[in-house]
C-alpha cells in the first residue's frame, strides 16, 4: 500500500491531501529516508513524522486490507513508539 494511503487509512492523518502535503514538504520518512507518496509500506517499516514540534515515530504492524479501519483498531496496524 502507498505511504499516503496508509497514512490515511489508519488514522494518522485525517485526509489523504493532507498526507500527500506532508510527504510534498519532506517531513515523512520512511525507515530514515525522506519518503515520496507512491512509496510501498510493508510491515515492519518505521514511519517518522516531523512536526514543529516534534517528532512522532510508528512501526507497521499489519497492512490495511480496506480503505478505512476505526480508530478503535488503530493499534492494530501500527505501534507509536518514542520519538
């Protein structure tokens, strides 16, 4: 699955434009390099967002098979770990 899609689909960011805007500002990495949106994610890849102020880092754990999933199940496709 892309990275913008992933992104989206769950819930770390709201809109896939928004994702799409982040990854066009070089703020996404993908396993320490600056990703760009058609980038594939695969379980196991670490995903480090920087923010103004700070930085969140996440671990894929599984793929999405949907579009969407609940927040609620979140946790299930990716782990937030100290950044």
């Amino acid at each position: 699955m892309r990275i913008d899609k992933f992104l989206n689909s769950v819930n770390i960011v709201k809109r896939r434009a928004i994702a799409q805007d982040m990854i066009a500002n070089r703020v996404v990495l993908l396993n320490g390099v600056v990703a760009k949106a058609s980038k594939e994610v695969r379980v196991g890849d670490k995903i480090t967002i920087e923010y103004l102020n700070g930085k969140k880092e996440y671990i894929v754990l599984k793929i999405p098979q949907t579009k969407t999933i609940p927040k609620s199940k979140m946790a299930e496709f990716v782990k937030e770990i100290k950044g």
